[in-house]
C-alpha cells in the first residue's frame, strides 16, 4: 500500500470515530413516538399515539417528493429528520399535528438553507406558501429560531448514509465488479431512506442503521451481493478491526433484523430502481 493510500485510509478512520463520537453524544436522539417504557432526555414520557407516527411517514414522504420536484439531494431528508426528531425529543409535549406538521416542514427549510446544494435555497416565504394558508413566513421563522437554539446550532448531523458511504471502502476488493458495488449501495441507500420514517429506528444509531442495511444487502441472496462468505467475514473483521464495531453485537442485529423485515417489503420498489439503473440512458455512467 503506497503513503498516499495510508494516509488516505487514515484520514477515512479518523473521520469515522469522530462521527461515532458525534452520533453517541452532541447529535444523540431519543425516542419520543413511545412505548410506556420510552421516555425523551428530559424524563417524560409521551403517549403513544398512531395519528403522530401516520403524520411522521407522510412528512417524510412530503420531503421526498418536494427535493425530487426541486433536482435537490435526498440526504436533506435525512438531515431533517435529524433536525427534527431531536428538536421533538426535548420538548415536554407534541400534542397537536399542525405543529408537528410545523416543526416537519421547518426542518427541511433548515437542511436546504444550511446545506444550499447546488447553490439552491428557498425562503420563508417560499415555504409558507407549501402549507396552503396553514403557516405564514412569520411562523416558519419563529420555529426555525426555537430549533436552532435548542439544538445549540448543531446542524451537520452524521447520517446513516454517511457511515454507509464510508463502509463502501471496507469491502475487500475482490469481493465484487466496480458496477456491483454501485448497484449494491443504491440498495443500500434506498433501504436506509425507507428506513427514515419508520418509528423502530428512531432512537438507533445511525452507524448501527447503516451496519444494518449494509450486511442485509451484503448477504441477501439476491444480486448484486457478496456472495463469497469469506469476504463478507473478512468485512466484518476489518468492520471490527479498523472501526472497533462488532457486527454481531445486539445493537446492530436488531437494526439488521429491522432491514430485513423493510426489504422483504420493498423488493418490488428495489427491482424498479434497478431497472431504472440499467436503462441505456444510464449505462454510459458505468461502462
């Protein structure tokens, strides 16, 4: 291995155990949509309630749709769910679906003005008008303020998808073709996105989610996977290793057994986007 790559793979570890330390305490997420048992990082415990968690899903589905109209990336979703569920786990109660709808709508505005891809940005104004008369700019700017103050300005959140880039790199070469490999992250990815609105996750850790997702689309039996079982044990030994995460630890079975459950559901959707990557207008990416 030349300098260049050590340092180069270096760097790659550093970043990964500052996000692990990142995720663990400054960015932490508590589960507030509840089981009696459940309670947020101030004590109190919520009620569970089925109109919230059908409010959550159609938010995110919302978000999707709106940075998909706009050509934005689907990452913001993840960085405004971020936003979101920790701004709602520190507050005593939620009772009402309008604000819920508020906070939901406010983060995404956070995410794109914070983020600006591609340079885009949107206003208040802008974002008031997508509530259809529900909320003004005033509002949306009133929330943006609450949330930002009590999340201390930590905007820059380490997401699922971010650990699952970086667990790309720790996929023995030989394991698969370069075209595999993209295939198998987009499924990756796209049972990460799936896995954003789903109540289970909320609460785990994003590298855990990602571990998850990763092994559950490394082990499927469907391609593109590894299907040699040496190298899927030589990257949970370097997982181990180099990251000092063991993949068959509680924490990341139960996010593995999670994404089982959302692929068995999803394989319609998955055969869809791999149709979609094969197509000839996107063959000329790869070859």
């Amino acid at each position: 291995m030349s300098s260049r790559s050590i340092a180069k793979a270096a760097d790659v570890l550093d970043r990964w155990y500052n996000l692990l330390e990142q995720e663990a305490n400054a960015y932490k997420t508590a589960n507030y949509l509840t089981t009696p048992s459940q309670t947020n990082d101030k004590g109190n415990t919520f009620d569970t309630d089925t109109k919230m968690v059908v409010c959550r899903s159609k938010l995110f589905a919302w978000m999707y749709d709106l940075v998909d109209t706009h050509s934005l990336d689907r990452e913001l979703v993840a960085v405004a769910a971020s936003y979101m569920d920790r701004y709602l786990s520190k507050q005593t109660s939620i009772n009402r679906g309008y604000i819920y709808q508020l906070v939901g709508m406010t983060s995404l505005y956070l995410a794109i003005k914070i983020y600006r891809d591609q340079g885009k940005c949107a206003g208040a104004a802008s974002f008031a008008g997508l509530s259809r008369g529900l909320f003004t700019d005033h509002d949306i700017v009133k929330m943006e303020n609450s949330m930002l103050n009590t999340l201390d300005w930590r905007m820059f959140p380490p997401t699922a998808v971010t650990f699952g880039t970086m667990l790309l790199a720790m996929i023995p070469r030989g394991a698969c073709s370069p075209f595999s490999r993209h295939s198998m992250f987009e499924r990756i990815r796209f049972l990460l996105e799936l896995s954003i609105a789903v109540p289970f996750f909320l609460g785990k850790k994003p590298s855990n989610i990602a571990i998850g997702a990763f092994i559950e689309i490394m082990e499927s039996e469907e391609q593109p996977n590894v299907s040699d079982k040496i190298h899927q044990a030589h990257f949970k030994r370097r997982l181990y290793i180099l990251a000092g995460i063991d993949s068959d630890s509680n924490e990341v079975t139960i996010c593995r057994n999670a994404m089982k459950k959302i692929h068995q559901e999803a394989k319609v959707e998955l055969k869809k986007k791999d149709a979609a990557i094969v197509s000839p207008e996107h063959c000329e990416l790869y070859c």
